[in-house]
C-alpha cells in the first residue's frame, strides 16, 4: 500500500456516515446501518493481519487513527524519527472502533 498524501491515513470520519436527515433516523438504526462499512473496513486489516508473506509498513508523518489499526497489523513496522501517531478516541475516552 503506498499512500503518497502528506498524512499516512485516517480513520473514520464523521462525514463517512451516510447523509440522511439526522432528525428521520434515530441513532441506533444509523449505527446498523453503518455496521456493514465497519465489516469491510475490519476484513481489510484482517487480509493484511493474515497475509501469508511478511507485511512491511513504513510509516512517515502523521499516522492517525486507523492508521494505527494498519501498521499493527503489519510484520514490521519501520518509521522516520518525524513520525507522530495519535489515536484521537483516546482522547475523549473512547476505544478505537476498528
């Protein structure tokens, strides 16, 4: 995976849920609803977690988010002396969803 961007990657944004009218849709059925986007993204680093070749991560920059949840699930995880990660759920007390 080569990610070119200023910031390695980042995780879900509040934007990311669908558009509906927040008023029509009470807060449980958007978490359903948004529950097969989890999966997908969960399976994504499951691949990468069981890939049967070693998983080389090099991380420069920032890596937010899940880009964390990526580098872990990487065999080796090689980054520059600039590098600063951040799990912003934790700073609100909150546990990393993926």
């Amino acid at each position: 995976i080569d990610i070119t961007d200023e910031k390695f990657f980042s995780g879900i944004s509040p934007d990311s849920s669908s558009d509906d009218d927040e008023s029509s849709i009470d807060m449980a059925r958007k978490a359903l609803a948004f529950k097969p986007q989890i999966s997908e993204m969960q399976a994504a680093f499951t691949a990468l977690e069981e890939c049967p070749v070693p998983v080389v991560a090099a991380i420069h920059g920032a890596c937010v988010g899940a880009g964390i949840d990526m580098t872990c699930c990487a065999d080796v995880r090689i980054c520059s002396p600039n590098t600063i990660f951040s799990i912003r759920e934790a700073r609100l007390g909150l546990a990393a969803d993926v």
